[in-house]
C-alpha cells in the first residue's frame, strides 16, 4: 500500500512537473501567435505560427552561413522549400 502512495505522489509530482513545462513552452508560442495575427490581420492557429517560424529558421540558415559546405547548403536548401510547402498547405487550409 504504501509503496502504490509513493508512486502516485510521484505520478502526480511528473505530471505537475510536464504541465508547468508545457505552460512555459506553449506562453511564447502563444505571444507570436498574437503578433502574426495583428501583422497578418487574420487569424492564426499555433500550427501555423510554428510552421511560419520554421520557414523564417530556414531561410535565415540557408541565407546567412556565408562559409559552410555546398552539402550543408543543399540541406539548408531542401529544408526551406519543404518548410515553406508546409506553411503553404497549412495557410491554405482556412
């Protein structure tokens, strides 16, 4: 019996722990959520926010690293064009 208590508090100590995390991952997201949809004048999923800031992290890292491997730019590339089809068929969506 007491061990099944022990592993409840921890059970419930985990899942206090991952919600915080969750919380303190999800307030930024949710903070560009609203600046997209002030700039964009429409409304905007998290979904859709995350897909958009992966194609602006493409971009910047296929743009900038001035002095890398042509197989890192070719990665970088390909990265950026399935990032922006991705925010291509998600935008479309609505």
């Amino acid at each position: 019996m007491t061990n099944e208590m022990i592993l409840t508090d921890r059970e419930q100590k985990l899942n206090k722990f991952f919600n915080l995390m969750q919380a303190a991952m999800k307030r930024p997201v949710d903070d560009i959520t609203l600046y997209y949809n002030k700039v964009l004048e429409r409304e905007l999923n998290s979904k859709q926010v995350l897909c958009l800031l992966n194609a602006q992290l493409a971009f910047i890292m296929t743009v900038f690293p001035t002095d890398c491997s042509f197989l890192l730019r070719i990665v970088c590339i390909c990265w950026l064009l399935t990032a922006l089809l991705k925010c291509r068929e998600e935008l479309r969506e609505e």
